[in-house]
C-alpha cells in the first residue's frame, strides 16, 4: 500500500507585519512573476479581539501567487508566507529547492527575518474498511469493539536541534485519521497523515536564520520517517 501526497507546504511567519499597497503589491508581481505565477488579489473581514475583551472586525488581505497547472502555490498574508506544492509525484528535496526560489523572491521586498518556520505534509493512503478497522483496533489496543467511522489522533512532540552557540525548539505535529476527502472530484474514504514541523512561538529570529537549513533537513528526515511508519503500520 503506498501514500498519495495531497500537498506539501513550507510556511515563513513575519517577525513584522505585512504592508499592502500599491507599490508592494508590484514589486511582489514583479517578483514572482519570474517564476511564473499568476497573481490574485483576496480582500476579506476578519475578527480579533482587544486588550479590553471587544471583537473588532478588521480587513484581511492576502496575495494568492499560482502557476497555469495550479500546483504550486504561494501565498502572502498578513503574517506568514505559505508555500505550497499539490504536484503529483514530486520529490521533497525538488519541491525544497522551488522553496528556496521563492523566499530568495520575497527576500529582496520583504528583509526582515523570520520569527517562526514550519515544514508540512498531508499524504492520503487509500485503503479499505477492513484495513482501517484493524488499523483503529492496533492504535487503540482493541480486540472487538464497533469501529468508527472516522476517527483521529493528533500527537505533539517536542524536540531541539542547535549547533555549538544556537538552539530551537520544535513542535512535531502529527495527525492520523480516517476520514473522506475529494480528490479529483470524488469522494474517497481513507486515511489522511498530517505532519506540521514547526519552531515554538518566541524563538530568536536570528537562532532561526543560522540554524534554518539544519532545520529543513531534519524536519524532512522527521516527516519521510513519519510516513514510512504509517504505512508499516498499516500494513502490518
């Protein structure tokens, strides 16, 4: 049994929000239009909330960058950059190096440094009933009991990777569940793996400047092994 990668995505949060205007607006087209994406522009409300408890509505843009196939895409909000690839068959260190294409784009509008980075996968492995009942029973140390229909399991774990004079924390992230999902217009049950590979909230910029490709490379090993195990337990 094999897993279909549905996407995989490198997400860039902002030490510092955004500003749209029309000169960046521009300047971000001009960009990325190197790398042949097509913009879109998407305008919203949103909602938070205040020091003194009071929800206030605020506007919320974004600037949706896709190529013709759409299959890459970026994506440029407030507060993050999402990068994020649903080409079938491509290899994590190919879709690595369109990464690294684009945040060498951004960089060159957008130099301020990063506050937090993240790393994600969702695979989708078909299966049948009988298989995804027995694998709920292995997960849950069942011998006869009446299986869900969907079902899930989220993880966190929390590891470190540093060098001699820098160290981040990271959050492995790991969802496992049955549900149905539409791919290609169908409706198909199955099973559906998440991994989101991230640094903590208040990490040093500048920890994750030096220690950034050590980070990619590890969460890549973290998430290829995430998935090998997944599948050995379902078919085992």
């Amino acid at each position: 049994m094999e897993a279909k990668i549905l996407n995989r995505r490198v997400t860039l949060f902002t030490s510092i929000p955004m500003v749209y205007n029309e000169q960046t607006i521009h300047d971000y087209i001009q960009k990325l239009s190197s790398l042949k994406l097509i913009p879109s522009l998407n305008k919203g409300f949103g909602l938070k909330v205040g020091s003194d408890g009071s929800v206030i509505p605020e506007q919320m843009i974004s600037l949706d960058f896709k190529n013709l196939e759409d299959t890459f895409k970026v994506t440029l909000g407030l507060d993050r950059f999402d990068i994020i690839s649903a080409l079938e068959g491509e290899k994590l260190e190919d879709f690595l190096l369109k990464t690294d294409n684009v945040k060498k784009s951004l960089s060159a509008i957008y130099t301020n440094e990063y506050n937090r980075i993240a790393l994600g996968l969702i695979a989708f492995i078909p299966a049948s009933s009988e298989i995804m009942d027995e694998v709920y029973k292995k997960l849950f140390n069942l011998d006869k009991e009446e299986c869900p229909v969907e079902w899930s399991i989220r993880r966190v774990i929390r590891s470190k990777i540093n060098n001699d004079k820098h160290e981040i924390t990271i959050n492995n992230v790991y969802t496992f569940s049955r549900k149905i999902i539409i791919d290609q217009g169908q409706s198909i049950d199955g099973l559906v793996l998440e991994c989101d590979i991230n640094t903590l909230v208040g990490t040093l910029s500048n920890d994750i400047v030096i220690l950034y490709n050590q980070f990619m490379k590890e969460a890549s090993t973290t998430i290829e092994k995430s998935l090998k195990d997944h599948l050995d337990l379902i078919n085992s």
